[in-house]
DNA sequence: GTCCATGTAGACAAATCTGTCTACACTGAT
DNA sequence: ATCAGTGTAGACAGATTTGTCTACATGGAC
C-alpha cells in the first residue's frame, strides 16, 4: 500500500496536512492527536490550516475521505494484480491482504478504528465506515462468480475478512491470520 | 449478559467506582469519559476514587479485569445453556452471542474497543487483550472434537467471531452477523 | 474514649487542547 | 502598481482534564 504522492514537486498545504493528519490518525488515533501536533508535522501554519478545514471534525471527515479512496483503489488494484489465470478469482483475496498485513505501517481498518474511537460523538463517521465496508463487501462480490447467493457470500468473506484484520492488529502475526483466514475461504473457492 | 451484583445491599464504593466505569467507558469510550463524570455517576468523592484507584489508567486496567472474569463467566455459561444434546456442541456458539448481540447495550469487544482506543499508548492493555482472546479461542475450541487440527479450526472460527462481532458493531443488523457466521461455521459442524 | 480506616464536599494547580486573532510576506492576475 | 489569495509565526482566550489538597464526618476495634 501507498506511495500517495509521486509528484516530485512538494505538496500543496491542504494535501500536506490531509496526508500528515492521515499518518497520525492513523497511527496513534484521533482523540490522542492533537491539531497543533498536525500543524507542526505538516510544516504549516495554524490560521493556514484553519482556513482550509474549519474545525478538527471536518479535518476528521476529510481524512475519511481520502483514506477510503486511497484504500478501494490500492485493494481493487491487488486484486487484479493477484488474479490468477485459470483458478477462481477469489483465490486472489488473500495474497492482496498479505500485502497489507505485512505492511510495517499496518494498523487495522482505518473506519473501524475511527468508528470505535468516535464513532457515537462525530456525525458521518458512522456513514463514512458503513460506505466503506459496503464497497469492500461490494469488491469482494465481485470476485465471485454470478449466483443467487453471490451477495450473502460476500458478506460472509467480508466478515472473515474483518476479523482477519482485526486479529492481525492485535496479535501482530500476519501470517497465522491469513492461514485461518485461508481456511474459512476454502469452501467457497469451488 | 449481565446482573453484575444481585446483592440488595449498596455495594462497596470501589465496586460501584468499577461498574460505572465499566458501563461509561464500553457506551462512550474510555479517552470521552472523564474522570469527573465516573466519580459523579458512581456518588462517591474525588478522594475516595483516589485512594482506591491511583490514576484513570489503574481503574482501566482494573475495569479490563474485571470485565474479562464477567464477560467469559457469561460465555462459559452460554455455551452449556446451548449446548445441543445429540448434535455437534459447535452448535451452541451461534444462539451464545445472539444473546449477546442482540442485548441493546451491545457496543462491540470491549477489548477491541479499548485496544484501538489506546492499544500503544497504555502498556498493559495488549496484553489483557490478548489474554482475553486467547482465553475466548479456547472456549471456542472447547466445543470441537479433539483432533491434531482442533487448535488451528479455533483460531479460524475465533476470527469469524470477531468479524461477527465488529460488522454487529457498525452495522446494527445482528441478524445478518449470525446468518454470516453462521454460514462461515458450517464446515466446522461436521 | 480514642484511633484509624473509610467516607463526603469541593477548591485548586497544572497541563493540554481547540479555535481566534494580530501582524506580516510573497506571488500572480488584472 | 495594486490587490486578492495564500502563506508564516506565534500570542491568546476559553474550556476541559487529571490529579492534589484541605477540612470535616462516621463507625467499628481496641
């Protein structure tokens, strides 16, 4: 996952603070980032920074945003880059996870961190983490051949996904998550 | 899940500290409740709290505690109320935390929950998590057969839980979480 | 009776966090 | 050349939060 930004040329300031608030969100959490601490990494100033997000809740919102662009199209890509020749699709889905998990950055889904956090307080973050999950159950469909039952199916792998996930955060060990995540997909992979 | 105390009489001041805690921090979380408002809500004075808890991060700790004993107490105990007489006792996992799901007081894993909130910042908290999933995973495998792969089909069935438990979480539709592990555990009845 | 553990009420210090405000500098378009 | 837009630096107000401290009450053990 991610590069973000290829341009050479630096950043604008409202992209500076979107990807540094990203980085910090994600790594230690909204509540125990403080906006002053975004200042500063960002290399920006405060008045700056308030005259592009209103408050620290649109910041919040924003950041969603980004972070669930940025996700769906480093996820579809894996999935297609993972896709093998003549096996079902689906088979894709772990190795493209690996990626993520193995990541050193890695620290759970994003929304739901962020609905956990302040899911009740924010208004949208509730809405922003059911979209979310709604287009990766949607892409993981997408993976499974056309049938009468292809929706509740990727509703269960969107689940054994989710646990996968959260199991990797908190027990640091991709790789057994990913064996039992390989397990609960067996049956349906034909 | 839960009476907590059935004694008629007031119970100590640090136990109504503990369960105000416990029921504040699961609703709202545990960096948007004050200190203030859990000495508020459990009646007692600034001090008491004081001597009986040294900072906020002990009664956390303290409430972690005391929520694991509760929360696996009523697990253990589910999963023989459900226990099926002639079938499979996998069985009994699914109508467990349907109870549990569908109580209005559901907010997710309380360790989740808290390990996200501030799983790096508090030492201590990873390792209650842990713990607590480890001890889940081997409830879980206390209902399947004994075999050579009965650890590693815990662990898989462990994750589907709390994908189960974390899509109950954002997506208040208990029913669809249970028909989704439902269908993921199928393989595993044998 | 005295002492100690446990309790209540609430003021207070110190830190932290969000958001506002003043003052100034640079740049490109008109 | 001027002006609007965007930027920097940093002081400041106001709220909130954790944790300490003083002063006092009650009830059981010895």
């Amino acid at each position: 996952m991610k590069p973000a930004t290829l341009e050479s040329e630096r950043p604008s300031a409202r992209d500076r603070i979107l990807l540094t608030a990203h980085d910090l969100f994600y790594r230690h959490g909204i509540r125990a980032t403080g906006i002053d601490l975004v200042i500063a990494e960002s290399g920006v100033a405060k008045l700056t920074f308030y005259r592009h997000f209103p408050s620290k809740n649109a910041l919040v919102l924003a950041v969603l945003e980004h972070r669930h662009r940025h996700w769906m199209s480093w996820f579809t890509d894996a999935l297609t880059r993972h896709r093998p020749r003549t096996r079902p699709p689906l088979e894709a889905l772990v190795p493209a996870l690996a990626e993520w998990f193995h990541d050193g950055n890695f620290r759970g889904c994003a929304f739901l961190n962020t609905m956990t956090e302040l899911g009740g307080s924010l208004p949208g973050v509730m809405a922003a983490c059911r979209l979310h999950k709604q287009d990766m159950t949607a892409a993981i469909a997408g993976l499974l051949p056309a049938s009468r039952q292809r929706k509740r199916q990727a509703l269960a792998i969107a689940i054994a996904v989710d646990g996968a996930i959260v199991h990797t955060q908190f027990e640091r060990d991709a790789k057994a998550s990913l064996k039992a995540l390989d397990d609960l997909l067996r049956p349906y992979l034909g």
